[in-house]
C-alpha cells in the first residue's frame, strides 16, 4: 500500500511538471524578467547595471587602500610570522582587529566626511557629485599626510601632471597608489623592526643546540615558548598597537 502510494504520488509531480495545466485549475502565470527602463534602450541601462555590480565589487578594496588598514594588518601579520605560531592569532581575529584599529584611526577623518559630505547629501543640500567631490577633501588631506614625497613625485611625473599647489589639487588617482606606496614602505620598516629580537633568539637558541650536539632538535620547538613568553612579559601587543597609532599621530 506504501509503494503504491509513493509510486502515485512521483506520477503526479512528474505530471505537474510536464503539464501544470492538468494538475492546476488555472494555468500558471508567465514571469519575465526585462533589463531597462522601458525607453528602447535596454543595452544603455543593462551596461550600466553591469558597472556598478563591477565597481560595488572593488568598492571595498578600494576604501581600505584610502585607510590605515594596510599598515595595520601587514603589521600584525609580521607580528605573528615572527612570533612562528603559524596560525595563532587566526586570520579572523587579525582582520578583526585591524578593521577596529583603522575605525579608531580614522574616526576624526570619517567624522570629518559626514559632516562636510553625507549630512548635506542626507539632507538635500548637495548633489551627489559634489557630495564625493567634498568627501573627498578629507581623504586626500588624510593621505598627503602619510605620504612621501618621493612616492607622489614619482607618479605625478608619470602621469605628467604638474606640481599642485596644495593636496586639493592632486588627482585622486595619483594620491591613491603613492599613498599606498608609503603604507607598505612604513609597515615594512616597522615588520623588520619587530623582526630582530625574535630573530636574536632563534640565533642563540640555535647555536646552543649545535654547541650541545642535538642536530637532529628543531629550533623552532625551543625557541618558540622563550619567544612567546618575551613578547608577553614585555606586553607586545600594547606596544605594537602603541606604535601604530603613535604612527598616525599628528
């Protein structure tokens, strides 16, 4: 009785799929999906669609290169590759960090954004263009701060752009590499900084091995717990999270 049960109940969803019209009273209503805005033209709006799904995809990307994430998260990342824990801290909780250390880096910034920018925009005061055009201002005088000289010169002439009287004035496409030029030359500096004790105790460590005649003992397994209890009787990661945001200090 099971089976005949089950075998009827497959005939009439086989059936529903194949001819809903037998199965239903009334047939079922067609659905179709148009790209446009209905005036003839529907390649305008679909490549339009298609560039903004493309610029709300980099969107991100392109936000954290304008911040101090870079160096933030290349330092920590340096932290932990010196330290040799592999995976301790996870990924989650470095990334985790860095975007809370660059929302309180940029709090005075981004404040500074919706004052000038968002609120008015919010309120109908400004068009959108000039609400980028002053979210922008901000930003840039953020970035000029924390970018070399030499790094901005270098893609000014490649561009051929000639020398702006004041940061407003810099293209923003310019501003954004040689900014971010500058963040890894800085995070680099101060990832070979934290480099060096941790690299003193893998030498010595190292040495007494080869002294003793225990070849075959990897480093790395003596090494590590008097690497991890320095870096906590020194308190590294206040110093660490002390000298990133002393970095962006004015």
């Amino acid at each position: 009785m099971k089976i005949k049960l089950l075998y009827t109940t497959v005939a009439l969803l086989l059936l529903a799929l194949v001819h809903p019209s037998l199965i239903f009273a009334e047939p079922l209503p067609d659905i179709s999906i148009q790209i446009g805005d209905g005036d003839g033209q529907p390649g305008t709006s679909a490549l339009s669609i298609l560039l903004l799904l493309t610029v709300l995809s980099v969107a991100p990307a392109i936000l954290l290169m304008m911040t101090s994430f870079t160096r933030v998260v290349i330092v920590l990342g340096f932290v932990r590759t010196s330290l040799g824990t592999q995976q301790m801290p996870p990924n989650q909780v470095l990334i985790g960090l860095a975007l809370f250390l660059t929302l309180f880096i940029m709090a005075p910034t981004l404040s500074q954004v919706n004052e000038v920018a968002l609120q008015p925009y919010l309120n109908g005061e400004v068009t959108q263009t000039e609400a980028l055009e002053q979210a922008a201002v901000p930003m840039k005088e953020f970035m000029v701060t924390h970018t070399r000289e030499k790094d901005l010169l270098l893609f000014l002439n490649y561009t051929g752009t000639e020398r702006p009287s004041s940061f407003e004035d810099i293209p923003i496409t310019v501003l954004i590499p040689a900014y971010v030029l500058s963040e890894l030359k800085t995070a680099f500096q101060m990832g070979f900084m934290i480099f060096i004790p941790f690299l003193i105790i893998d030498m010595v460590v190292a040495s007494v091995l080869m002294a003793m005649g225990m070849m075959m003992l990897p480093p790395i397994m003596i090494s590590l717990p008097f690497k991890i209890l320095l870096f906590v009787l020194v308190d590294g990661w206040y110093l660490i999270v002390r000298s990133m945001l002393l970095s962006y200090s004015p």
